[in-house]
C-alpha cells in the first residue's frame, strides 16, 4: 500500500515537469487565463462565457489555487486564434 501512495505523490511532480498547467505543485503564481478580446469595448457578446469561466475557477481556487483572468491585449478573429494555438 505504501508503494501505492508513494506513486500516487509523485504524479503531480511528474504532470508538473511535462507542461501540464493545472498542476501546482507548491506555492506558485497565480494562473494566468487569457481569454480572446472583444472586437471593441461596445462588444458584450462573449461576456456571459467570460463569468462562466471566472465563476468556474472562483470555485475551483481552493483546490486548484489563485488566478488572473484578462483578455488578449489585441482582437484575432477565430481563424488566426486557431494557428496561434497551432503554432504553441
């Protein structure tokens, strides 16, 4: 059984070391969330999905640690949002 929960210990140092962003391991910064930017500050269509998202990791800090939530400091339309990504 000690094997078990030594293994167990070890996986979010393991998650941690290959990239895996939702792992903390220890006290570490704020998470930082960036969400795509509206098209102007008149644009509200997105700003439900944007407190979704704040609500959901408001409930999760506990377990999974502070964040700081803000949008892209430039517009991309979603073909451009999808190569970024590709791109890393």
């Amino acid at each position: 059984m000690r094997l078990k929960s030594v293994q167990l210990a070890r996986r979010p140092l393991v998650l941690a070391a290959c990239g895996a962003p939702w792992v903390r391991v220890g006290a570490q910064q704020p998470l930082q969330v960036v969400y795509p930017a509206p098209e102007s500050g008149l644009d509200r269509r997105f700003d439900d999905m944007v407190d979704l998202l704040r609500m959901a990791l408001t409930r999760t800090e506990a377990r999974h640690g502070p964040f700081h939530l803000r949008p892209h400091a430039e517009f991309m339309s979603q073909a451009r949002q999808v190569l970024e990504l590709e791109r890393g």
